[in-house]
C-alpha cells in the first residue's frame, strides 16, 4: 500500500505536464457528466416506480390526483416533490436515498403490509423535512405572490391569506394530497396498549396516588362494585386519586379538587378552570368534605375546595402521569396537526380549549372518551394552568 502511495505522488517519467492536464481535464469531464446523468437518470418516475414497493402503492395513488394529471396538462413527477432542484441540497438528499437503498434490500417494506405499517412513519419523516425546508420543493411550482387570490373560492382564499400572514408553510395544511393519509393513530393506539398492560399488572396499595387512565364508574360501596349498576358518578380520565383501602377486586380512593357553589356535581380540577376530574350523582356530591371556601374575584362565583371517597374497580390506572400525557400528546399530534399547523396548548387559557375542541370535534375520528381526554390533555398544559401546581399534573 505505501509503495502504491509513494508511485502515485512521485512525478511522472513517461508522460508531459500537458498531457496529464489533457488526460485529467477529459477524465474529470467524463467524470462529471457521468456524475450528473447518474444524478438526474435516478431522477425520473420510472427509475422511481422500478421497485415494486412504490410502483403498487403510492404510484397508483399518485396517479389519482391532481398532481399527475389536471387541466393545464402539468405533471408534476416524484422527484418535483421529493428531491431537492439545486444541485448541493440534490447531493445530500441523494446521500440520504442510499437509507431508502438498504431498506429496499432489507425487505422492510416489500409486502403491502409491512408498507402499511410502516406508512404513517414514512409520510412523518417527509411532512418534518418539508417543514424543516419551508416546502422548499412545493415552492418551485407554487407561491403565495403569484396567487390570485380572488380567483379562488372564498373558504380557500380566506384560509390561504390567513396561512401566509401566519408565516405556514405548505404542508402544515396539505397533508395526504398526493398520496393516501396514513392512520396516524396506529401511535397513540400502541402506547394505549402500553398503559393498559401497566395497569393490568398494577396492585394498588392504600396511601399511594395513581393517575386513571380512562373513565371508571364509581359506587358507594365495595359490593355495589361487584353488582355493577349505575354507580354513583364516573371518575374521568387522567385524574389522579388517592388509594384508601382495598377489598377483593375493589378499591376505595379519595378524590380532591374544586367544586362550583350550585353545581357540586362536578369535581374540578383546579379552581376557576373546568377541567373535569369526576362528574357525580346528585345525591353523590352531597358526601364531600369541604376543605376551603373562596370566591373567585374575578367572577364572583364560590368555590369550595372538597374531597371524597367512592369505591371503584381494580385496574384501569397507572402510578405515573408522564406517560399518560405522552399518550395525550401522541394523540394531539395525530389528530390536530392534518388539517392545519399543530397549536401549542399555551396558546390559549384553559377554559377556551372546551370551545375549541367542541369546534374541532367533527373534523376529528376521536370517540366521545377520547375526545373528553384530549380535552383534558390540552386543558393541563393550556397558558393559565403549566407551572400553577395542578393537582393532577
């Protein structure tokens, strides 16, 4: 090895300096024309569609929509979306295909079922790159001044105006148009598993505190719990309670919070924000222990601050809160980030994101229960409540 170095940069005996000037100066032209046919040969739809993990599912989706075929007769192929039009980001995007290479090879996504598994992770990967480059690939063919704006209809002219005085970007909102929306719930649906395997396991001990991890309904007594019935009330998810005793497959807790003077029946959270923690029977609420009483001064209402006790099934709760609002994380990423940028919950005040959410609720594929908990989710981590000291929290 180090006599080929040593002949490599010893001067050459056998040829000119000319000659290796034309020799190099021919080579590095071949070299680089090679370089760039290379470079925009893997850029075609056929070299794109030769596997046949993109030729049977995003191709024929592709090829429904108005990017491939449309009125003025501009198509715009695989690579318009996906790579990069100047040459240095080119280069990187196509150091980074050499990932998608070895997958290909690997088998990761060579059935129609392993693609769909993996789908809802591949179009994130794209959707945080477009984000991270400003749609940069969208804006070749695209943008906000050449629009006109009154040509298009009022919805879309109203929320397009909106989207660039808000300085969003392209694919904040268009999402899925191309290619078919992955289920973005396959992500907070396995960590759901997660925490109910925790609780599953769980063995709750009196004096410890644990956090629900969906609506348990609640009974005056242990053997009421076995008979089932109405109940007294429901404990709502993500609300963390007290263990008081144990019997059998039943668990007496002890829950603290807010109640609204004229409306005992519901538990809140936090004083002056209705955060739901239990919502009770009549007849129920009239066994809290009144802790405190205040009167809010910005409206005037009484609160009085209250705890008590119910019996309640064994399961269905967890000792930590983190992972829960992981889940509910999860689950606000996935559902409120398709159709538009996804909000930071402090950008509102707690009791506004009840209006927001029932706003929201039908554009969503969220349960009733799943909707109170993102409600929740999103309440707890609103402007007026991160660094209050929630109870639940």
């Amino acid at each position: 090895m180090r006599r080929l170095w040593n002949w490599f940069w010893s001067p050459a005996k056998r040829w000119s300096l000319g000659a290796l000037l034309i020799v190099g100066g021919v080579g590095g032209v071949l070299f680089w024309g090679s370089f760039n046919w290379a470079m925009e040969a893997s850029n075609t739809m056929e070299f794109c569609i030769s596997c046949h993990e993109m030729e049977s599912t995003v191709y024929q989706e592709y090829r429904e929509t108005v990017h491939f075929q449309n009125a003025s007769g501009v198509r715009a192929i695989c690579s318009d979306c996906h790579v990069p039009h100047d040459w240095a980001h080119k280069v990187v995007r196509k150091v980074y295909a050499t990932r998608e290479l070895f997958h290909h090879f690997a088998g990761t996504i060579d059935t129609p079922e392993k693609f769909e598994a993996h789908r809802a992770e591949m179009a994130q990967r794209v959707w945080a790159t477009m984000q991270a480059t400003d749609s940069r690939e969208c804006r070749n063919c695209h943008a906000f001044e050449s629009m006109a704006f009154h040509l298009q209809s009022d919805e879309a002219s109203e929320q397009m105006q909106a989207g660039w005085a808000e300085g969003q970007t392209c694919i904040d909102c268009h999402k899925g148009i191309a290619h078919r929306m992955p289920d973005l719930s396959q992500g907070y649906k396995a960590m759901y598993v997660d925490l109910q395997a925790e609780a599953a396991s769980l063995r709750p001990r009196p004096g410890e505190t644990y956090v629900s991890i969906a609506e348990k309904p609640l009974y005056m007594t242990a053997a009421e719990v076995a008979e089932g019935g109405r109940g007294a009330g429901t404990l709502l998810s993500a609300s963390t309670v007290e263990v008081v005793a144990t019997e059998g497959d039943a668990v007496q807790i002890r829950i603290a919070g807010w109640q609204q003077e004229g409306a005992e029946r519901v538990i809140y959270a936090l004083q002056g924000r209705r955060i739901f923690t239990a919502a009770l029977r009549p007849e129920a609420a009239e066994g809290a222990t009144v802790l405190e009483t205040m009167t809010d001064p910005d409206t005037e209402q009484v609160w009085k601050r209250a705890e008590i006790e119910f019996w309640t099934a064994e399961g269905g709760m967890v000792p930590d809160i983190e992972p829960v609002w992981a889940y509910g994380a999860e689950m606000f990423n996935a559902s409120c980030s398709v159709c538009h940028s996804l909000h930071d919950p402090q950008e509102h005040l707690a009791n506004q994101w009840i209006g927001l959410i029932k706003g929201m609720e039908r554009f969503i594929t969220l349960d009733k229960e799943q909707t109170r908990f993102l409600q929740k989710y999103v309440q707890f981590h609103a402007r007026d409540v991160v660094g209050a000291g929630a109870e639940d929290g």
